[in-house]
C-alpha cells in the first residue's frame, strides 16, 4: 500500500502571510480557495504560479465567455440552433459554395461577367496615363505636387505660400484638387513652420532632445511651469519662510535623525541651558549642592564622608586644638609606642601579633604567673615526681582487673577472655570464614590465592599491573616521531619520543607508572613499559627478555576513560625480544565490556535499552517492521526523491519505488512497465508519475505485464500525477488524473 503524505496547507492569507520557498517538488495547499503550488528550490509563495484551477476560477471563466456572446447565442443548445442543429455544418456550406461557383446573378448583380476584372481596369487607367487635363475634375495634374517635390519642399524655407503650413497641406489634401488622399510628410524636416488651430501628436512624440517620456510629465500641469518652480526653493541655501514640516527621518549633515529627535520637549535656547550647567572636569559650584548619600569623592567612600555627619566645625582644627593643650601628652597616647597610666579596655576581638583573640581569651580566670606555674607541673613525656604521688588508682590507668598475683593467675576481663576465644591457635586449628590475602605467593612457604591457582591453571603468567594502556599508535597519540632501540636483546630497549607523552587514555603520567604499549605499528615494539620520562619508555624488568614473554602473560590496566580495569594476555610466544610481534588480546573480566549509548550490560548480557534514541540517520536494509503492521506514530519525516525525465522512460532500478517520477517533453511520451522477469519490484511497490509539459505521457507494460486504470492510462493534462501500484506478479494499478 502507498505511503499518503500530508501536504503542508494553510489558508490564502497565511500562505501570504508566511510567503515560504518550498523545496523542489514540495507541494503546498490553499484549504480555503482549493488552489496549490509546486515548489521549485528557488522562488518564494508569491512568485510561484497556482497548479491547479479551482471550481470557482473555471465557472468564471465561463461566464466570461457566456457574457462576451449575444443573449441569444450564450448557451450550447441557441449555438446549435443556428447552425441549423446541422453536426456537419461546415461540409454543408462548402457543398452549398460549390454548387453555386457556375451562377452569374450573385448579391444582385445581374451579370457578373460584366464585371470589370483589375487587368480592364489596369488598361483603362493606361489610356489616361499621358493625359494631364480634366482628370477626375482636376484641370491640369501637371501642377500638382508629387511626395518627392513636398520632401523637397519641407527641407527648406521657401516652400510656397500656398503649402507652407500643415493646416493649409491639409485642407488642400480635402479638396478635389490634391494630389494625394492622405499627404505624407514623414520623415521631413520643416523648418519655421507655423500651425494654426489644435494639433494632436502621438504619445510618442518627441521634440528635440526632449523625450516623449519627459513630454508627459507636463500631464496635469495647471499653470506656467517657471512660476510654479519661482514658488520653491532651491535644494542649494534655500530661504523658508512661515513653518517646516520634516519627516521624523530626516537628518541634518552629520546630525542625525536620532540626534535631531533629542530636541524634542527642548524648550528654551540649548546652549544657553548648557552655558548654565557645570563642566565634568573642574566644575565650580555656587550655592547649595545636594548629592546623593551613595556618593564617594576619589578614595573616601561613601561611609566614611558619611562620619562627617553632625560635624559642627573644622575637623582638624579640632584635633589640632585638642593636641595642643597642656594636658593633651597626659591625655591622649600616640600611635607609636604608646604608655598607658591606667586601666585599658580592649575589644574580646583584640589580637597581639600572632596571638589571637581566643588565644587571649585563655588568659581569664589565672591567677598567678603563668610561667611559674607551668615550671611547676610535670611533663606528658616521661615525668619525674618527687615524693609521694597520690589519688592514682588502677581504675584510672585501666588496671582495675590488676592484682598483685602472679602474671598467669591474673585475672582478665569476660570481653578479653572472650576475644582470646575467636583467635586460632598457633598450634594450628580449624577456621569457618575465608582467609584474604593481600597478594600472590612470592616465596615458597607463602600462602597461595585461589586467583594464583587459577591462573597457573589457566596458563596465565600475572605481572605487575599498568597504570594506562594506549589506545592508539604512540606516533599518533603524540603527533610526533616514535624511534625504537632494542638495547641488549631487550635488556634496557627504550622508545624514544619525539614529543612529551603527560596523558594517557584520559590519565595523568608521572615517571616510574608501568605502561601499557600494545598498539605499536610495528608490533614486535609492544609490551609493558617504565616511563623514564615524558620522552622516554624502557622495557619493564620483568618484561624484557624471551624467557618473560612466553605467551599467557597477563597484565591489569589501573586506570583510563576506557580501558580502566581491564585485563590483557599476549596471545604468541615470544623467541626474540624486538624481531618478534608481541600482540596482546583484552582478556575476560571485570570491566572488559562498558556499556556505550543506547546499551546496557548486565553481568555478561549486553542488549539494547528501551526506546534507545540515535542522533544519525539509521540504515535498516530489511525494512523497518511495525508491531501492529501499521505506522502510528505522527512526526516522522519523509523526503520524496524527484527523478526528472525528458523523453520516454522505461523502469530500470527497485530504488525507484515510493519515489516521484516527472515527464517533460513538448511531445507525446510513454512510461513503460517491465517484466518481472526484468525488474522485479515487490507487490505493494507505488511510485508516482507527474505530466510537467505539454506532451501528453501514457502509461504502459511491457508484453506480459498488465496494467489496469479507469478512464484511460493517459496523464490528462499538463501537471496531471498518477500513482501507480504493484498488486501482484506483472499486474499493476493506476490511479489519479488520468483520461481515456
């Protein structure tokens, strides 16, 4: 079944409205008038023409018709009637005209063969060609004037009286005496001549170099032109009198409108107002200045100008006259090295250098010299008593269980004797939990894990763990040279850096981290890495040699964005550290899988989440299929493709359906439809076909393939469409706009 796509509609005003540029093909619907347009790429609404015509536009195009006729010729039926009903009518009037060819009493003329043909009359004209008097009431024709003579004639400034104005050649041109019906005076040049009552020239006559165009701009001009333009004044130091109206755009120079708008509620001379204003930079002000308390004069801030508050006099006039009494020294302290006389109150705040406020603080309550009293006490560490020390207790020391018995008779607590009780003897015993080891054996009496027995199982040889792995070649990651040097068979082999390797797979490097190389172009240049430094990596100790890299080898990446907690094994066995490749494979665990988007991993299980969201254009090359076999889901975009033709076209690729095919050509056309055994387009497959010329496009199937529509398999006119429909094996259906 075809896909039905909804055309964009609105109504004629918001198409106006709006006025878009449709897409190539794209089609857009009036619902109020029924008319729509076909987008071309380029032209927005309004310069688009209308494809279809509505009822309403063809019943008055009738009617204009219908009103153009006589009232008794405007319908079918009266035309008919005049005609005679006669379906023939125009064999009939030929057949009737022949009949009467041989008649010779035609229109009333009794004879027609007395008629005079234009050879009599062409000899009889000849008989009077040497005569010159008394010729159709003209005297003598030897006076008259012949078109070249006039020409000649108008050139200069003696033409004869008699001819010298137009009214004059024209009234002679009436009389029986001229010599043309029509005089023709084109194309002369008359010079001074005068014309008397009104002459009518053409819209397109021109005078001079005065253009007919600039002739008509005199149209609707009611007085002399000079005194209209004597009214005006000039664009260059124009004097105005009384009041000028300018729109609000205007502007004057460099003033603009804008500017000039900054007038406007002006009312009084600006630069006088301005005269009485005070200058930003040194401004002297007289009488009383009132600012705001926000206000602050260069470093002074508003709150300290504001402690001049209630200030009745000069501030240091009255410092000055209180330090200049004779008892100011025994009053006031200065601020260097101050002597107090008595008693002085400090804030709980006040701090002594670097001894704070709390610590000042500790100082209330003591009673005598602090010093003295402290070399009185004993230290924490190591404290000597003199004479007796009493008020101790075993209590206090935590040996209330303490007694003076012997250390195995000793009583202990219920909690300790309980605590003894959980512990395994060293004599050996049986323990019911699990035992954690902080590692893998590395001496022959060492306990061993059941990771280590696994892996010896495996065939796994377990190094150190690295702090990153690459990701990529290390040229890459550095953008720069990688040189590899094998040192003694690959005892001291090194990677030197063309460029300062700090970061790895998202993980800050520090010397002496183990790396990870396992992506190297020349794979003989992997394994387990020391950085030296941000140049240099050299071989890891227990990766240096054949005998440490005999495949089954395992390392731990600690860290990274992406290989964090990863594992990795060497797949080979190596015989020759440098000349062999060393390729290492991810090996299963903890954090081998992470889930990307739109996954989700779960233990071993990965699987797509629910309703997964893609950002791309997704491919699906079996189709897509819906649960209830329908599409219900709104908003889903969909963009025909257009394939112009301009000649007749026979189907040629499956990409072709649900696809739109356009037919342009001034002359007949045809769109054929092959046989399966051809091209085999699945049953259900529709494309559609479009007529975008004159030339009228039928449809047709090849020998084999039938094709059914209704009238006909003729698109009827131009920008006529038809979609055509595989309903089984070589049998298609055609609908739309079709005609017999």
């Amino acid at each position: 079944m075809a896909v039905r796509i909804q055309f964009r509609r609105g109504t004629a005003a918001e198409w106006v409205a709006a006025n878009p540029t449709l897409a190539v093909g794209e089609l857009g619907h009036e619902t109020d008038t029924g008319q729509f347009k076909i987008g071309n790429g380029s032209a927005d609404w309004a310069n688009l023409v209308y494809s279809s015509v509505s009822e309403s536009y063809v019943d008055n195009a009738i009617a204009n018709i219908i009103d153009l006729a006589p009232a008794t010729l405007d319908t079918l039926n009266e035309l008919a009637a005049a005609l005679g009903d006669d379906p023939d009518f125009f064999n009939t009037v030929a057949n009737n005209l022949t009949a009467h060819i041989s008649d010779t009493s035609v229109h009333g003329i009794e004879n027609t063969l007395e008629l005079a043909t234009s050879t009599d009359v062409a000899n009889i004209l000849g008989q009077h060609s040497g005569s010159t008097v008394n010729v159709h009431g003209i005297a003598n024709t030897a006076e008259l004037v012949l078109n070249s003579q006039l020409a000649d004639y108008t050139t200069t400034a003696n033409l004869v009286n008699t001819y010298a104005t137009i009214a004059s050649l024209a009234d002679y041109a009436t009389t029986a005496n001229a010599v043309l019906t029509t005089p023709s005076i084109n194309d002369a040049t008359i010079n001074n001549v005068s014309v008397v009552g009104t002459v009518t020239l053409p819209d397109t006559t021109s005078i001079g170099n005065i253009s007919a165009t600039e002739i008509s701009y005199l149209n609707n001009v009611s007085s002399s032109i000079q005194n209209q333009l004597n009214d005006k004044a000039p664009t260059d130091n124009a004097i105005f009198t009384g009041n000028i109206s300018l729109p609000a755009t205007t502007s004057i120079g460099d003033v603009s409108a804008t500017e000039i708008g900054y007038l406007d509620n002006v009312s009084s001379n600006i630069q006088v107002q301005l005269d009485a204003k005070a200058p930003t930079a040194n401004a002297s002000f007289t009488g009383s200045i009132a600012l705001p308390a926000t206000t602050s004069i260069g470093d002074i801030s508003s709150a300290e100008i504001g402690y001049l508050d209630n200030v009745s006099s000069n501030i240091q006039a009255q410092l000055d006259a209180k330090l200049s009494t004779s008892s100011a020294a025994s009053i006031y302290a200065p601020l260097s090295d101050p002597t107090f006389i008595s008693t002085v109150t400090l804030p709980a705040n006040t701090t002594i250098g670097l001894v704070t406020g709390t610590e000042i603080g500790y100082l209330d309550n003591v009673t005598s010299n602090i010093q003295t009293q402290l070399d009185a006490k004993a230290p924490t560490a190591n404290p000597t008593f003199t004479g007796t020390v009493s008020g101790i207790t075993a209590t206090m020391v935590g040996l209330g269980s303490v007694d003076n018995t012997a250390d195995l008779d000793k009583p202990i607590s219920n909690a300790t004797q309980s605590a003894l009780d959980a512990k395994l003897s060293l004599s050996g015993g049986t323990m019911t939990g699990k035992i954690t080891l902080d590692g893998d054996p590395s001496q022959a009496l060492h306990a061993a894990t059941k990771q280590y027995v696994d892996n010896l199982a495996a065939g796994l040889h377990i190094h150190e763990a690295a702090h990153a792995a690459t990701t990529d070649t290390l040229a890459n990651l550095i953008a720069s040279t990688v040189t590899y040097d094998n040192g003694t068979d690959g005892v001291g082999a090194t990677l030197s850096l063309g460029a300062n390797l700090t970061t790895l797979d998202g993980h800050t490097l520090n010397n002496g981290d183990r790396i990870l190389v396992k992506n190297q172009a020349n794979a003989a240049h992997n394994g387990i890495y020391v950085r030296t430094s941000a140049t240099l990596l050299t071989r890891a100790d227990d990766f240096n040699s054949a005998a440490e890299i005999a495949g089954g080898d395992l390392v731990f990446v600690e860290n990274g964005t992406l290989y964090n907690s990863t594992a990795w094994v060497v797949e080979n066995e190596v015989n020759t550290v440098g000349t062999d490749n060393i390729l290492w494979a991810q090996f299963a665990g903890a954090g081998t899988v992470t889930a990307g988007t739109n996954i989700q991993v779960d233990g071993l299980q990965v699987s797509v989440i629910s309703n997964p969201t893609f950002a791309n254009v997704v491919t699906a090359s079996s189709g897509v299929a819906f649960s209830d076999g329908t599409q219900t889901k709104q908003g889903v975009p969909s963009i025909t493709v257009i394939s112009p033709k301009s000649d007749s076209y026979t189907l040629a690729s499956l990409d072709e359906r649900d696809t739109i095919i356009e037919i342009s050509n001034t002359s007949a056309t045809t769109l054929t439809i092959p046989l399966d055994s051809t091209l085999n387009f699945p049953v259900g497959t529709t494309l559609d076909i479009i007529q975008t010329n004159t030339g009228q496009v039928t449809i047709a199937g090849e020998g084999g393939v039938t094709v059914n529509a209704t009238p006909g398999l003729k698109l009827r006119a131009r920008w006529s469409s038809a979609t055509l429909l595989k309903r089984a094996a070589n049998t298609w259906l055609v609908y739309g706009d079709l005609s017999a």
